[in-house]
C-alpha cells in the first residue's frame, strides 16, 4: 500500500490549492419588484411623435426617441419625415459637438489616482472587467472607469456602433440647415451622475452586473415597447425594480430633469416650428414633459 506517500502527496496538494489565490465570489443580492403598474392610467401612454399647438407662431412636435440603435429603432425617422422637414430648429437633449464628447470622456474616468478595482470588491470587478471586455473596453481602461460609467456602459447593447436616432436626426438636421440646440449642457448631464454619491453608484454597478443577463434582455423589451409607441409598458419596464440608490437616482436622472426640459422647450414653442427629440421617458405619466407642458397651457396630441 501506498497510504503514508499519498496521503502526504494528497496534503500537499491541499495545501497547494488552500494557498493559492482564488477566484473571488461575487456577491449578489436578489432583484426587488416594485408594486405593479397600471399602465392604463400613465397619462400619454401610446405615441411617439406628439403635436404641440397653442401658440400664434405655429405648431411645433415632440418626439420621444430611444438612445440605441436598433434597425427597429431607427425607422422612425422614416415616420416623423414630413414634421421634421417643416421645421425650422431642432433641439435634443444635449448638443454631443467635439467639445462636449471630450468633456464627457474625461468625466468616466478617475484622474486622481483612484482605481475601480480599489473601491469595488474582487468579485464584483472580475465581472465588471469580463462584461466589459465585449463592450471593447480592456481591464486597464475599466481600471480607470468611475462606477456610474461602467454601469451606463453596460445598460447598453453589445456592438452598437451606429449613432442612436436622437444623434442621426440632428446630424439631418445639420445637413438640411436647421438651427440646431440642446435643451441641457453636458456639464449638466454629467452633473446627474457626480452627484450620485460613490457608495450609491457602486451599489447600482453592482445590480447591473448581478443581474446583466436579465437586463440586456429586458432592453430587447423595451425596442419592442418603443417600437409599438407604448410609452407606458416603458415606464412599467424602467420602473419594474426598485432600490433606495435606484429611486434616488431617477428622481435626478428624469424627473428633475423634465422639470428643466419643460421650461426650456417652452420658449421654442412660443416661436414655433420647433422639432424637438428627447428621450422617450420623459414624456409620460404626470411628471412628464408632456403634462408640464400642458400645464403651461399648450395643447399636446400624438400623431405617431
């Protein structure tokens, strides 16, 4: 028998596998539902493309887009042809020039030394590195990623090369010799995701990464929604999971933001003839663009 060499060849072996580095867990907490949704009751709950009237100078449109790039997606420009064409100024979101792309490239990452993998767990940054890495980003450069960078980064489809829709119409809109404006500032955008503190981003990158699978398929969903004008099984889909980081979050990443939209679409529409793209959540439901803009008194009916 060999029972004395290979129990000590077995110990050594043991001792081997107990002394070297394992791969670190990743610590995962289940989704949280939020309350059901009656989507019957979101207020401007069906339709993309809406008419704003109520002014002398003329009528105007609100369009709600989506910042992919889906085929799918991408047909609604086909759709809201002739209101754009008969338009005179065309506002997004935000004005994406050189300057802005090089102000929002430095934002995503740290410049004072910091490191992702120092302020996340080894678990969660191994899955963060692998997710990213078919998003062509190397584990040097996620290294060096903020959090709320990586987990915007991640919300994303893999592969999408193409510019969204809200960029491709104002790049027609340049083309055709519109004035073109952005409602917000990059500096303001940018201000919603620093303002969430390090903690808060760290938990929602966490979420995103636990849960990516489940996500990336509920974004097909959602073109799905988009692409059948249902804004409310979009609000139902945006809203179908709840956290403390994540309501704190919208109420900056949308509603705050609606408030400051609303205000400055309205001296667009006082002039009329304004086409104007933003995000589709941002139209429904009674904190909605739609509805403040009402509230100002226009007029607002979907026509697409």
């Amino acid at each position: 028998m060999c029972w004395p060499e290979c129990a000590r060849a077995i110990a050594a072996l043991l001792w081997v596998w107990a002394a070297a580095p394992q791969a670190a867990e990743l610590s995962c907490a289940p989704l949280r539902r939020a309350a059901p949704l009656d989507q019957a009751q979101v207020e401007h709950g069906h339709g993309l493309l809406w008419r704003v009237s109520g002014t002398p100078a003329g009528t105007s449109y609100v369009l709600g887009t989506m910042h992919v790039a889906a085929p799918r997606v991408m047909k609604v420009m086909d759709a809201v042809q002739t209101q754009f064409a008969a338009s005179g100024v065309f506002a997004l979101e935000v004005l994406l020039d050189d300057t802005a792309m090089q102000k929002l490239g430095s934002a995503m990452f740290y410049r004072d030394g910091r490191r992702l993998s120092n302020i996340v767990d080894d678990g969660l940054f191994a899955a963060i590195a692998r997710h990213l890495a078919a998003y062509g980003v190397s584990e040097a450069m996620a290294e060096m990623m903020k959090p709320w960078a990586a987990f915007t980064t991640m919300s994303m489809p893999v592969g999408a090369t193409a510019l969204p829709l809200d960029l491709q119409l104002m790049s027609a809109a340049r083309k055709a010799g519109k004035d073109v404006l952005g409602l917000e500032s990059i500096v303001e955008q940018l201000a919603v995701f620093e303002s969430v503190s390090e903690p808060d981003q760290v938990a929602m990158l966490r979420e995103v990464v636990c849960h990516y699978g489940t996500f990336q398929q509920e974004l097909g969903e959602m073109v799905d929604a988009y692409v059948a004008r249902d804004l409310a099984a979009l609000v139902e889909q945006a809203m179908r999971y709840e956290s403390v980081e994540k309501d704190a979050f919208m109420d900056k990443l949308l509603w705050a933001r609606n408030v400051r939209m609303a205000a400055r679409i309205a001296p667009l529409l006082a002039a009329g003839h304004a086409f104007i793209a933003i995000g589709a959540l941002h139209l429904p439901g009674q904190r909605g663009v739609l509805h403040l803009l009402e509230q100002q008194g226009y007029r607002v009916e979907a026509v697409y």
